[in-house]
C-alpha cells in the first residue's frame, strides 16, 4: 500500500515510523487491549445503560480483576496478569468526576455487565465465534453475579471465574465439562464423569443419597433423579477450565493431567490438545518468558471512564467526483435517513463540507424535535465543486474545529467522512487524527482508489464501507443506518427492517411485505427513493387494512425521497407496499423501512454483520459471520443471507448457517458464518445481510450456548452431600406472533492478488470440524458434516480416513497412519450430515503391529478424515476422534427388588454351604493328625 505526501511517495512503513513517534498512549490509541511485559493494558469493562446505578458493583468489579490477576500470573506460571484497566460507566448514571471517553465505547468492549433476559439466569460466558486457540467476541456478567454473594458457593469466587472466561475470550480455549453427555465410558470399561482432570474424585448421588453407578444408570442414560457430585478436597491441580470453584484447582489441564478421553468442547474443537498446549502456543504466551523471582505483580490500576454529550459531525466531499455515478444523489437520500431516523435524539451533530479546502455548513445543533432534524438536512450540500482535488485532511480539520466547540476537545466525538476520490496527502493528519480521541467512521464512494481513507477508520476504532457506483445499490442507506452511538443501547437504536432496491420497468411495479414485529414499532420510518423524475405512486397498507397513498408521504424532490413517519408505535403485522414507476423510462427504486423498539420491556431481535479479516489475500477466504440475537439470548432457525458486491461485477448472495460445521464453530449460538471466496476482481467488497425469520419456527435457545462458567449443584464434604442453592434461570421469551426481518451492513473488506482471467482451483474443501466416532458391537460409526469442493460450497469428491493408537501419530504424521478403506462412501453435498461404518477387525492386524507412543492400560484408537475435491486438492485433517475398542460395560437394566432380594438369599445360601464344606475338611484333617500323633506319644495332647 502507498501513500502520497506533498514530498513524495510515502510508503506504509513510513505510517507506521510515524506512529512510533508518538508517545505510547497515542501510539495504542484505538488498538484495544494489547500485552506488553507481561502486563495487559487497555481491558475495556463497560455497563449497560440499562443497569440500575450501583456504585457497589464498580467496587466489586475491580475486586474480582483484582484477584483474577494474581490467580492468572500463577496459572500461567508467571507469564502474564493485568496492569491497567478501564471501566466505562453508563451516561445514564449520575457523573462523578470521571474522565471523559476517547475511543472506547460499549459496543468495543471486552467485558460487558448487562442483564440477561434469557433462561440462563446468572451464568458467566463468553461468546466464541471462531476456532480453537482463536479470540472471541466478549465475555458477559449480568449485575446479580458481581452483586450476590450468595452465588460463590456453585461458581466459586468471582476472580477464579474471570480467569476462567478469560481462557475462552483470549485464547480459544472451550470448557472441558459437557452438561448434554455428562459421563462417559473409558477406555478401561468404566463409566466416568466428564471431567478434567481425571483425578479429581466424586461419587454418584441418587434421590435418597450416596449409591453406586448402577443404580443411576440405565442404558447408558442417567436415571432421572441422578447426578454425579465431587468431593470438595481434592488433591488435583487441574483444570481451570473444569470447575475452577475447587480449591485445590490452580492451572490448567496440561499434557500430563489431560483426560482424552472426556466428550467434551475442548477436545471436539482443539482435536483431543489440552488447554496449557493451546495456551502456551499463544502469540501473548509465546512472546511473554516467566517473570523471575517469587514477588508478585502489582495490582491492576483502574481507570473510570464516561461518555459526555454525543457528538457528531458529517465530514463530506462536494469535489468535482461526487457527480459521477449519481453519487451526491445517493449520499443525499442515505444522510437524510441518517439525519431523520437514524441518529439518536439528544445528539449534537454539525456538517463539513469539503474539496480542496474544508468549509463548516452547519454547527453543532443538538436534536430535541423533529424541527431539528428537518433543519439539519437542509444543510447538506445541493451541488459538488468544480474543483477536482478533495483534501480530505482539510474536511477532516475542518470537523475537528466543529467537534472542538462542544467541549474544548474532540475526545469521544465520531466524525462520519464521506468521500469519493483518492487523497495522496492523507498520511499529512493521520498523527492528528488518531491523537485526537475522535472516532472516524469512513464511508467510500465509487473507486477503492481511496481505501487508504480506511486506515483513519483502522486506526481510530471506527466502520468503514465501501459503495459501488450502481444506483441499484441501497448499500449508501444500509452503511449510515449501521452507524449508531455504540452506547450498548439498543431500545435508542434505530433498526432497519427492509433495504429493497430494483430497476422498475414503467408502468410496472415494485412490491413487497414487511413485518413490523411485536418488540419494534416506535418511531417507524418507510423511506422511499427514486432516480428521476417525480415521485412514484404509492400505496402502502398496515395490518388493518388502512391505505397510504403518495399523498400522505412527505415529498422531497430535490433529493427524490418520499418519507412517512407512523406516529406512536406503528401496528404489528404486516405491512405491503407497492412503488408503480410512472417514469417514461426504467429506473431504481428503494425502500428502506427503520423502526426502534417498541417497549423497554422487551428486547428487540438485532443482527450485527462482520468478517473474520478486513483483507485477504487470493485464495484465502473470507469468512462472514452475522450475530442475530434477541437480547443477549441466540436466536435459532432464521434465515440469514449475505449479499457481497464487489467493485466490478454482479452481487453474490451467500446464505449463512448456524450448524457446527465449516465455517461455524458452534451450533446453535445464534452466529450465522459462511465461508465467501468467489472473488471476481481485486479490489473492496462491500456486505449486506438480510435476516428472516417465520414465527412458526422455534426461536430462541433455552440458554446461551458455548463457553460457561460450570455452576457446580453440590459438593460431597466428610461423606455428607452439601446442596448449593438451585441455579435461578430467567424467563422464557413470549413466541414472536409475525415472525421478524432485519437489515444490517457488514461494511466492506479487501481482496488483493485475484488472477485476471480465468485460473485453475485454487480452493480446497474446507477442514471437517465435527467428526464424531462410536463403537457399536464390533463396529465403529463414524459421522460428520460433508464439506464442499471449495471450503462449503458444492460437494467434494472423496475421503481419506486414516486410524491409529497413537494420537502424537495420527496428529503429526496423518499420512502414514493406517488407511480404511472408504471406497463404498460416495459423498453428499456441502452440509449434509454423513455416516460411515467400519469394522476394526479389517485392521486389527496392522493396529496389533503398530507401535505405541507408550505404554497402555487401554486399546483406544483415534480416527481423523480429509476430503478431496476434482482438483486433488485436499482439506485439512480433521478434528481427532477417538473410540474405545474394549467390549461395553453391561448396560442391561438394573435388577428389580424382587430380583435383588433372590440374588441376596442364594448367594447367603451358597456362602453358608461353602463355610460348612471348609469345616467338614478341617474337621477330618485335624483327626487324622490325632490319630498319628497317639501312635508316635501317648502323653502329648492336641
């Protein structure tokens, strides 16, 4: 990449040489949490707005980081601990001399505290979207865990938690406890708790106490009534990741303690490596040698931070460029939506225009009514320049000047640059910028000549978008309909129901249903857009039946939108309207259709699109991942579709899924992800999904899936059951009535290096995450999910299944492990479930001859596949599954009273005539030794 100055050519290096010069507060300005020495700087603690002021829960925040340090620096023998932390406090709540934000805000934060509307009640988690040894997204702690005390009991102490999530969100590491299969069967025949380590001890706990394994299990099920409690001193040290509430637990499962053999995430996802073998590859822990001596860190120190005023200031090119494309039409139609629905009320917002030389067309005016708003539009430029150049650098200082009026200082004001042309003098104010505590969302018009405005977005922690230059494109709208406060409060938020755009032959029409959901309705918004001309007829009819002609919009010619507000909250149900073009001649036609929630009592369903990486590079993929939720709850069974337009070409829609396999780590936590690599040119791809969902479907999952903190029932003390209090669950949702759709920008990324023309298969099928083995009989039966001739896409052409008894062997050298032969498999489409069965007598003889990596106790046998598309190219290995080849337990159903009782008595009887039988023997020995000894001496008695 390359940049231009008034010198000369300034290259990246350069940027970065540049950035160096800055003091290290600067420099990490909208970087985040970073480590450096050890220590980790910048965690990010924000509060819902939502969450009742309580100062106490500040106090017990710092508290637990506070322990969890220190418990941390010991787990990771000495590596790492946190040094400095912050804690963004609501605006809602009453100022008490905190500092004021910079960049930071809730939707960036890495812990957030809000409450949880689902039925998980209090559980500490963390949302993980990628694979193993991969960062998540945020660990999550409702009020009531850091406020009750009464929860230690089944949790353990806050700060042992922390650390335990911490393992999820930094590491990719996943829990080692498995609530759905519980217990297990050994390699050794025995049946065992899920657990890691294996040492740590308990016993099985039935309705009226302590009993043996088999009167809890029955066909392999535990008996309703069951549960399995562990003793409350142990002497394992291990794990962490298990039930970090045990005392005697302080590091992580590592090679020596891992149990294998436990079904569960850990194990599934890291392919059988323990968490202290996924941890300590880490770049923090691969970067970071033990800190010698015994001394331990200092405490973590705790900044307070809080948002003042919102402020907010359009920076917007009006140079020559802008009339290309119809560009200044479509910005024009997008910031009016963003002006008059999307932007929260209360805000202060001002508007810069610029070419070669910034000008202030508007300062700050707060938003108090919708006179505010409508005056605001009017200040939006009508024209372009004649002038060709476009300094963004002068737009930019012309905003800091409007923000700067506010408050003395730019700190936590968001500016929103929209520009269409390449600036070769950008690097002359990027110090500035990201010195300035200003948020710079960028918004790209037309060429990705001018991506390298991104890098202000890059560096200042704000989206940036890319917009073709195609008028059937609603992207412009659906880009400012993303930008929202990032406060975390979604009840303010606008959302989009429909983003729609088609060309419309004349006479002829464009028509569609939108829902307007039971948790939306307030302040609802149906915009309608055109090209030329005068306004489309309109018709739009509410769920009553009540029509809308053109007439009732209010018609803005000069920017060729027709807009109408629903006053109070609109009616739930369907809405349909149709757009006749009157037009002599084809033109597109947009309907955007916002909303915001209807009732505090009730969260409404949000989708926040994003991707894995902001560029690649040809043929690494991309993977797109859509967050659809409720609350925090996962919503299930939606339809998610990306659509991806690249700067040349036809759009790609790609539908995401939501299914544990490819792309999609976990199943069922409501994160929709895909892999997309249908690069057509080099260039910016920009993304839009759109999500439906029927309201005959089940909606909402019962809990919030994947990374939790174990909440442990009970303990065995000195031989007595000790009962925790019941877990607490939330409320169950009520079932949606209309079902619901929504519209979110993923913003763009970057793809460099595509081939022109056509190029050979580049894309192999993707790894095979899900792979799954169970002994039946003498068989074995292998699942997993097909893959796709590239990555999940389409249907590979074979499978290479390989077995071995040495898991290091299977791991390192797959090749060479022993080869079953799948040749009756022939595979399904991308996506399908596929099973496989095997007998490992076919192979006995070569796994007898196969030398082990060590000594066993047990005949277990790990299994791993890869596909292979027409291309010969192959996947990666997949996960590692393993499968015990020791004949099952009994599992026959347990004996009946009856039946115990006869068992009783025979084996009484048979024990007494045995006892009988061994006095007989002993009696006629003893004579006949009584006999002998009177021969030899009458005297001697015996």
């Amino acid at each position: 990449m390359t940049y231009r100055s008034n010198t000369g050519p300034v290259s990246g290096l350069k940027i970065v040489t540049l950035l160096f010069a800055l003091s290290p507060e600067v420099l990490f300005l909208g970087a985040g949490l970073r480590l450096k020495e050890n220590g980790y700087d910048g965690l990010l603690v924000a509060i819902n707005p939502q969450v009742p002021q309580d100062l106490k829960l500040i106090a017990n925040i710092k508290e637990m980081i506070t322990e969890a340090s220190f418990y941390l620096f010991s787990a990771t023998k000495r590596r790492v601990f946190f040094r400095n932390v912050q804690i963004l406090i609501p605006a809602t709540w009453t100022a008490h001399n905190y500092s004021r934000v910079r960049q930071e805000s809730y939707d960036k934060a890495n812990v957030i505290v809000a409450e949880q509307s689902g039925e998980s009640g209090d559980d500490p988690y963390t949302l993980q979207h990628r694979g193993c040894g991969e960062e998540g997204k945020y660990i999550h702690f409702t009020p009531n865990f850091l406020l009750s005390d009464d929860l230690a009991a089944g949790y353990g102490s806050r700060g042992r938690v922390f650390v335990h999530e911490w393992a999820h969100l930094r590491w990719g590491v996943f829990d080692e406890y498995n609530n759905d299969k519980p217990f297990y069967v050994n390699g050794r025949n025995e049946i065992q708790a899920t657990r890691c380590s294996s040492d740590i001890t308990g016993v099985f706990v039935c309705e009226k106490g302590l009993c043996p394994h088999e009167d809890c299990i029955v066909s392999k099920l535990f008996r309703e009534g069951c549960t399995f409690l562990y003793n409350s001193t142990q002497n394992a040290t291990g794990s962490i990741m298990f039930m970090q509430s045990l005392p005697s637990v302080v590091e992580f499962c590592n090679e020596g303690t891992h149990n294998q053999e436990a079904p569960n995430l850990q194990n599934q996802v890291c392919s059988l490596r323990s968490t202290w073998d996924v941890i300590k590859d880490s770049s923090d822990l691969n970067h970071s040698l033990p800190v010698p001596g015994v001394e331990l860190p200092a405490p973590p120190t705790f900044s307070l931070l809080q948002a003042g005023d919102r402020v907010v200031c359009l920076v917007i090119d009006v140079s020559r460029k802008m009339a290309e494309g119809g560009r200044l039409l479509r910005l024009q139609q997008a910031a009016e939506l963003y002006l008059m629905q999307v932007v929260e009320a209360h805000t202060f917002v001002g508007i810069v225009t610029f070419d070669s030389k910034g000008e202030i067309q508007a300062p700050l005016q707060q938003i108090n009514s919708e006179n505010d708003r409508k005056l605001l539009v009017s200040y939006l430029p009508t024209s372009v320049s004649t002038e060709a150049e476009a300094s963004i650098c002068a737009g930019v200082k012309k905003g800091f000047e409007v923000v700067e009026k506010q408050n003395g200082r730019a700190d936590g004001s968001v500016m929103i640059l929209v520009t269409s042309g390449a600036d070769e003098h950008i690097a002359n104010c990027l110090l500035t910028t990201v010195s300035s505590g200003s948020t710079i969302h960028s918004i790209v018009l037309g060429s990705s000549e001018a991506r390298k405005v991104g890098e202000l977005s890059h560096l200042t922690g704000g989206l940036k978008f890319f917009i073709p230059d195609k008028f059937t494109s609603n992207g412009m709208t659906e880009a400012f309909g993303r930008i929202s406060s990032g406060t975390g409060d979604i009840f303010q938020q606008s959302l989009q129901l429909e983003s729609r755009c088609e060309t419309v032959q004349p006479q002829h029409q464009l028509s569609n249903t939108v829902t307007v959901d039971s948790s939306v309705g307030n302040d609802t918004v149906f915009l309608v857009m055109w090209q030329t001309g005068g306004a489309p007829e309109i018709v739009l009819l509410d769920p009553s039946g009540r029509k809308y002609n053109t007439d009732d919009f209010v018609i803005n010619l000069a920017f060729r939108t027709a807009s109408l507000k629903i006053p109070g909250t609109a009616k739930h149900g369907p809405w349909t309207y149709t757009l006749n073009n009157t037009h002599h001649s084809p033109q597109a036609l947009k309907v955007t259709v916002a909303s915001r929630a209807s009732s505090l009592a009730m969260s409404p369903a949000t989708v926040e699109a994003f991707v894995e990486r902001d560029s690649t590079h040809f043929p690494q993929p991309v993977i797109i991942y859509a967050n659809v939720r409720k609350g925090l709850q996962p919503i299930l069974n939606a339809t998610v579709v990306a659509t991806v337009e690249p700067e040349a070409g036809d759009p790609v829609a790609l539908q995401l899924l939501d299914e544990g396999a490819g792309a999609d780590v976990i199943r069922n936590d409501g994160i929709y992800s895909r892999y997309f690599s249908s690069f057509a040119v080099s260039g910016s791809y920009s993304l839009t999904v759109h999500v439906r969902h029927s309201p005959s479907i089940s909606t909402l999952a019962h809990s919030v899936p994947g990374s939790h903190a174990m909440y442990v029932p009970g303990y065995i003390t000195n031989d007595n059951i000790q009962m925790n209090t019941p877990k607490k669950s939330g409320h169950r949702h009520e079932k949606e009535r209309w079902g619901f759709s929504r519209v979110s920008s993923g913003g763009s990324f970057l793809v460099l290096g595509v081939p022109d023309g056509p190029h050979p298969d580049m894309f192999p099928p993707c790894k095979i995450t899900d792979l799954e083995a169970v002994k039946v009989e003498d068989d074995v039966i292998l699942s997993w999910t097909a893959p796709g001739e590239d990555f999940d896409h389409g249907q590979t052409t074979s499978y290479e299944i390989r077995m071995s008894k040495s898991l290091r062997s299977i791991r390192e050298d797959f090749d060479n492990a022993i080869l079953v032969n799948p040749s009756e498999l022939v595979p399904q489409h991308a996506g399908t479930r596929e099973t496989f069965t095997f007998s490992p007598k076919l192979v006995t003889h070569e796994l007898e001859h196969e030398p082990d990596e060590e000594a066993q106790e047990t005949y277990i046998v790990y299994v791993a596949l890869r596909a292979m598309d027409k291309s010969s190219l192959r996947s990666a290995v997949s996960n590692i599954a393993l499968v015990s080849m020791s004949p099952p337990p009994n599992s026959a159903p347990a004996a009946s009273r009856d039946d115990l009782v006869l068992k009783g008595v025979l084996t009484t009887v048979g024990l007494l005539a045995t006892l009988c039988l061994i006095m007989v023997v002993a009696h006629c020995t003893l004579n006949r030794k009584k006999r002998g000894s009177r021969k030899e001496n009458e005297t001697k008695f015996l």
